[in-house]
C-alpha cells in the first residue's frame, strides 16, 4: 500500500486537496480532525492534568488550552508529548483497516508533515500552495488577524521551503479543476513509485 503525505500552510488549499483525494476513492487520515476528536474524549483528561483549567465539560476548551500555550513554547512542547502519541496511534489503525480493506493508496493528512519528521513515514510527499497574496486573503477573510496569522506561519516551515521537499505540489491558485487534475496526475504518478517509508 502505497501512502501519500499531504501537507501546506494554513490557507493553501491542504482540506481542499485532501477531499479531492477522497473523491477520488482514496482513503484519508485527517491529522486535524482526529485532534478534535481527542480533545472531545480520550486526550481531555491527560491535558486537564497537565493545563489546569483547561476543559469544560469533559472536553478541551480550546480556548482556555491556547491560553496556556500559545508563546509558551516548553507549554506547547508538553501539549504535544500529550495528544502526538494518540494522533500516531490513530494513524496506525487508520493504515492497517486501509490495509486489511485492500486500498493500493492512502493519504495522510499532516499540516506539520515536515516540522514533526511524518515525511519519514509515507512513500511520497504532497504540499498544497498558492501565492502568499492569496494566502493572506484567505486567512483574513476567515477572521484570523494578522498577527495570528504570523505566530501560525512561524511554527510551520515556509512554503518555498516545503516546495522543494515535496515529490509534488498542487497548486490551488489557479483554480480547482486545475488542482484536480493534478491530483489526478499524483495518483498516476504514484502508480509507478516504490514504498520508500521507514
């Protein structure tokens, strides 16, 4: 089985890609998503003991949390002691039912794919990008400010860096039949690429 590391900046078009991928038949592991999930049970009480005050409910208080963390960087370094395991453990059975179920190729949806060393665990790479102008427009009309936006671009490495690590890029600012039929291409592409993952 064959697995595809998705990855890209906040506003690059990274969910977009990913629900192309899906369109296409292809299983998705979305990193993300299975935060949120935690958050909503089994990682709510591991970070109530380690952030004081940070759930409500059961539940992390994302808000509550990101005061606790945001800045703090030996804060945000226990954060992720906490939730990377589980997220890793989540992944592993996502790839073995995709295995079992007999999928030829899989994605893996990792917004910090290089920052966190992922790269080293799928048999190719994929960053989603847009000219940084298109970036900014899309974080903002989102409600992020500007200075969210710069703390978010600091913990991730810079697009023209994940550019030239990537094995391919889509490109969603030309428009989204553009960035499908480049999808499209990839799944071609990896058709023909060895298992290279450790």
């Amino acid at each position: 089985m064959f697995v595809i590391g998705l990855t890209g900046s906040i506003a690059m078009g990274k969910t977009t890609t990913a629900r192309m991928f899906a369109e296409a038949g292809v299983p998705v592991h979305d990193a993300d998503a299975t935060v949120h999930k935690l958050y909503e049970g089994e990682a709510a009480g591991l970070i109530e003991a380690a952030f004081p005050g940070s759930t409500r409910n059961g539940r992390v208080d994302r808000a509550a949390l990101g005061k606790q963390v945001v800045g703090d960087q030996p804060a945000l370094r226990r954060l992720e002691a906490i939730v990377h395991p589980l997220v890793r453990n989540a992944e592993q059975r996502f790839l073995r039912d995709a295995e079992r179920a007999g999928a030829k190729v899989v994605v893996l949806d990792i917004p910090l794919l290089f920052e966190t060393g992922g790269d080293a665990r799928v048999d190719a790479t994929v960053v989603a990008s847009a000219p940084a102008e298109m970036q900014r427009k899309r974080v903002l009309e989102r409600g992020v400010s500007p200075e969210q936006l710069e703390a978010l671009l600091t913990r991730q490495l810079p697009d023209a860096e994940k550019r030239l690590r990537a094995d391919f890029v889509v490109d969603s600012g030309q428009g989204l039949e553009h960035a499908a039929t480049q999808v499209r291409q990839i799944l071609v592409a990896v058709g023909s690429m060895p298992i290279r993952r450790k």
